[in-house]
C-alpha cells in the first residue's frame, strides 16, 4: 500500500511555506522514505515497551539557587525586532 | 622532537606533542596557534571547512597560554591546543548559525558547556566549522553555505554531519575539533576523513549550548589524529552538568588511564550479517578484515554476534529523529532570533520565515517528523519507531554479554562524490546504517582509520562498547591504532582513480 501524504496539510501544521516546486519535489521523496520507515511496525509487538531516551533519568531537578543569567539587553541583542524592551511580533488578533 | 619553532606544519602534530613542546619551552601557544592559522589561509580555499575562522579571539586565547607559561604555572592537558568547533555549538560573542539561513545572523550570548571547559583550560579556538543545517545530513552538502570538500580527494564529500570539523583536522587546519552526532554525525565524517572520531555515552558530555536537533540522540563528539589525544579531550569535557538535565552524574576520569593496557584476552564482537550486507563496498570489507586481523594478531579473541532488530534502527531513527527534530525546530519563528520575513499577521510571518530560512533537508525532516506525530500516525510511526528502539538495546545487551566491545565498518562505502546522493535521500540516509544503532543505544563509539580502499580513499574502523565503557573502548582502539600504524595524510588532490 502506498503511503498518502497530505503535504499541505502537514507544512500548515508546521508552519512551513512551501514552493508549489518544493511540493512537487519533496512528495515522492517523502512517499518512499516513509514506505521504508513503516518497516518499524513489522517487529514492534504490543508487549514491547518504549524507549524514549538510552539512559533513562527520572525528576532530575537542579539546586533552587539564584545565579547570574543574562540581561535583558542580552537576551533582547538577537531579536528581528526588538520595541521599548520587548519582542515585537505582527498582530496576533484579528481587529474587533 | 627538536627545534619546532617557526614550523608550518605544526598544526600537524599531534596534541601530546605540543602540549610536551610547549612545557620544554621548544615552542608556544601563539607559535602552534599562527602555524594553524597559515594551514588554513593555504588550504581552506579549496577544502572550505570553516564557516568563520577566528584568528583575534585566537590569538587572545594563546598569548594567556603564553603568559601563564611564562609566570611557571601548571597547565592543563588541553591548554595551547588549537580546536575547532562545529558550528552547532553556541560560542559567546561569536556568530553561531548551524549551517542555517534561518540562524545567519544569530550572535549567542552564552558559551556551551563543552567550549566554556575548554576554554577555561586554556584551548585556542581557530573558528567556527561548517556542518549539514542543523547537524541533518551525511555529506555536509546541506550546508546552506556551500560543501566542504574531503582533503583525500576535493571532488568528494567529507562525510556529514560535522564535515567541516572532520576535514579541519585532517589536514592540519586543526589538531582537534568539537562535532555532534545524532546518527553518526562525527564517526561518519571521521571515517571518510581518516581521522579519529568518538561519541562516548549518552549524558556523558553536556549539550547545554548545542543547538538541538533530535534530543533523545543527540551526542556531544570529538575529533583528533589518535586515540591519546581523544582521550585527552574527552578528559576535558566529559563530567556532569546541572544545566544540562541529561548529563550524567558519574564522575569524570582521566581517560588516558589505562590506554597501554592491550587487549590480550578481549572478547570482540562482530556483526556478521553487516559485512555481507549488499552495498557495503569491497575496499571497506577488506581493510575491516585487516582490522580484526590485527586485533586477533595482539590477542583479543573475534566472536560473532547477532543485532537481529539492527535493519530496522535506520527505520526507526528515520521516524524518531524528524519527530524530535520537528519539535526542537519550531523555536525558529522569526520572534526572538534569527531570520524574520514578514508577512500579514503572526503566522504568515512564521509561514514565511520558516519557508524563507530552512533548506530542503530541514524542511523533508520537519514535514516528515510533524506527520509522524500527527494524529491518526503517531502509534503507527512515532510509537513503533520508540519500541524498536527497545529491540535495538536490547540486541546490544545480548551481544555485550559476549564480547566486551563490538567491531563494525563505520560507514558502508568511503567518501564518494559532491553531489552523488544529492537528489536521493534515502541513499543518502543509508550511508548511517552502521552509525545509528548506537545513538539509537546512546552506547560509546569510536571511529579509527583501519587502511584504504583501491582509491586511496580512507576507512573507517567502529568499536563500540557498553553504557559509560569508554575505557574498554579508548583502550582497544588504540591497541589497534598503534599495531595498524596507519600514518597516510591526506594529499588534497582534486581527483583520483
């Protein structure tokens, strides 16, 4: 069975822009690493747990100490558009 | 060793070398550190390996060398040492981009931890290298600024991702360089490049500071021209850190303890299937089998052993590296750093930027990794992917119960040429298969060079060992390296065969 990506769909979801090309390209490319990546369900039996990390680590919590972390002028020093000490972003809400 | 000073070649030696030379007096951080930089104004015009090369923070760095040297005090193993690092590890003050569009301009205010350590140390960086955008990638061609070329033969790759950093010390533009390996991002390149590369443990050295690709695989790595030196830097580096939560709290070592113990009695593994696996070449067979030969000649004892679940690692790394990636990747939206387009409303502006700044690689893995976790798909990829990560360690658990390290090839072919695989991704994603089992495990893995093939082109040699074993593998690798002797150097010719 051939693997059905609905690119659109799924660059809306990730908030990706893509080239009517990029589309068109990325599609078959897309189609035949997955065919090859659906190998996982035919060993993967139901009473095999997950593993999400190799070397598991559970509550790992540092010391609630104060310490130096950057300034506000540092942490601002990367930003597209930086206004009176904030990050500038467009309207978010639509007018009433 | 005598008379060093004014040597051009000094960026050739090996660490222990100079780090000798310097407490003799015979030379000096600033003399090892203008030696480098000569290397690569001769030859980084044609090999590209760094993005950014930076002499002024460089020289800074040696003269405090030179200045603590002169006042009588103790140095640490690393301090002098002229290092590379890929350009995924934040440096403060100095441009960071990841091999991105979208992080161009993007000027960290942090160091990482592995750097801030070096650093402290007294290691002299010579810049910033270029890798695949965002570590993605096995040939360094997803740079969005333009592929390194492998100092073997400058028609080829260098391997990927941390191709610029393997390629830098290759050719003397480094004696060692920092790399990231999510899928065999440093031992790939290291063997393509003929160099030594090492991802010890997961958790083993903090990733607080490198730019996240895939958290749950992403490794902190090395570079260097022996297994001494490895073990030197790895020194450096390795240890907890409380800002990186899955660093992990065992204490560090020196790791050059131990390193002329041998390997007389030493169960070594090997994969049988792997070495008869259609498409791994004749020139990495044969220069393997030298290997295990030469190991075998200083007494170790070769055992086969079975990773039957190992055809589906690259499978399911395929699904949980994108997965993780599409997460870590959607802080790039054009607010807080890096590149902004705007558009009409906030998510026209982070449509636009993220279309704007991300290359195909990074754009096939985030649409790859967002369907994957997708609702009605994430049991039958994301779910199954993480169960057959299961399977895989629990493969490496059997085989360690008989043999104390296990050898593979590090890549199945050598280095093949700039644009071969460019259009062909899954071909390309094959060149990890012998990697990514052991991110997948977050077991240690070193790459040495083991001979060449009919090209002259270099071959990697993998061992790999078990959770937190890196003496059992730093010690066997340099029984190997030592009785190979392998001391070929790369020629930067633009052709061969």
């Amino acid at each position: 069975m051939a693997v059905d990506i609905d690119l659109e769909h799924v660059a809306r979801l990730a908030r990706l822009q893509l080239t009517e090309e990029e589309r068109a390209r990325f599609g078959p490319q897309l189609e035949l690493i997955l065919e090859h990546a659906r190998k996982v369900g035919e060993v993967a039996a139901d009473d095999v747990p997950p593993t999400s990390h190799p070397v598991p680590r559970a509550n790992v919590y540092r010391g609630d100490e104060p310490r130096p972390c950057l300034t506000h002028e540092e942490a601002l020093s990367n930003a597209p558009d930086p206004f009176e000490g904030r990050f500038r972003v467009p309207r978010i809400v639509e007018d009433e | 060793m005598t008379d060093v000073a004014g040597d051009d070649a000094l960026g050739d030696r090996q660490g222990y070398e100079l780090a000798a030379a310097l407490r003799r007096g015979e030379t000096s951080a600033s003399e090892i550190l203008e030696a480098t930089l000569r290397r690569i104004e001769e030859v980084d015009g044609s090999v590209r390996a760094y993005l950014r090369v930076t002499a002024d923070e460089g020289r800074a760095q040696a003269a405090a060398v030179d200045e603590r040297l002169r006042a009588g005090g103790e140095l640490p193993a690393v301090a002098g040492i002229p290092i590379a690092v890929k350009d995924v590890f934040c440096t403060k003050g100095i441009r960071t981009t990841a091999g991105s569009r979208i992080l161009e301009p993007y000027v960290p205010p942090y160091d990482c931890t592995p750097w801030a350590r070096l650093s402290a140390a007294g290691a002299v960086m010579t810049g910033k290298t270029n890798c695949d955008e965002f570590a993605m990638g096995s040939s360094n061609e997803n740079s969005a600024f333009g592929p390194v070329h492998n100092p073997w033969c400058l028609d080829a790759v260098p391997g990927g991702s941390s191709g610029g950093s393997a390629a830098a010390v290759a050719c003397g533009e480094a004696v060692w360089a920092l790399g990231s390996d999510t899928g065999g991002s440093v031992r790939q390149p290291a063997a393509l490049c003929g160099v030594v590369g090492l991802k010890p443990t997961y958790g083993r050295i903090s990733r607080y500071g490198l730019i996240a690709f895939a958290s749950s695989l992403d490794h902190v790595g090395t570079f260097a021209r022996s297994v001494r030196d490895t073990a030197t830097l790895l020194s450096a580096i390795a240890g907890h850190d409380p800002m990186d939560a899955t660093s992990l709290p065992d204490p560090p070592r020196d790791y050059t303890e131990g390193l002329d113990a041998g390997v007389g009695g030493l169960r070594v593994g090997v994969v049988e299937d792997w070495l008869s696996m259609e498409g791994t070449e004749p020139g990495v067979r044969d220069a393997f089998q030298a290997g295990l030969d030469a190991l075998e000649r200083l007494g170790a004892n070769v055992v086969p052993v079975k990773l039957p679940h190992a055809d589906y690692a690259l499978s399911a790394y395929y699904l949980i590296a994108p997965a993780e990636a599409s997460s870590n990747l959607a802080r790039y939206d054009g607010v807080r750093y890096g590149l902004r387009v705007e558009g009409d409303g906030v998510v026209e502006m982070n449509t636009r930027t993220r279309g704007a700044g991300f290359g195909d690689e990074v754009k096939r893995r985030i649409i790859l990794g967002t369907y994957a976790l997708s609702a009605g798909y994430y049991d039958a990829y994301y779910g199954q992917a993480q169960k057959v990560r299961t399977l895989v360690i629990r493969d490496f658990r059997q085989a360690f119960a008989d043999a104390d390290v296990i050898a593979a090839p590090t890549s199945p072919t050598t280095a093949f040429r700039i644009g071969e695989r460019a259009d062909d991704p899954l071909a390309m994603y094959l060149s990890d298969v012998f990697t990514i089992p052991a991110d997948l495990a977050g077991i240690p893995a070193i790459s040495i060079p083991c001979g060449v093939d009919g090209e002259g082109l270099p071959v990697g040699f993998q061992l790999m060992g078990k959770l937190l074993d890196e003496p059992t593998v730093l010690r066997s690798a340099h029984a190997l390296e030592q009785e190979l002797a392998f001391a070929q150097r790369p020629a930067l010719v633009s052709s061969r065969g």
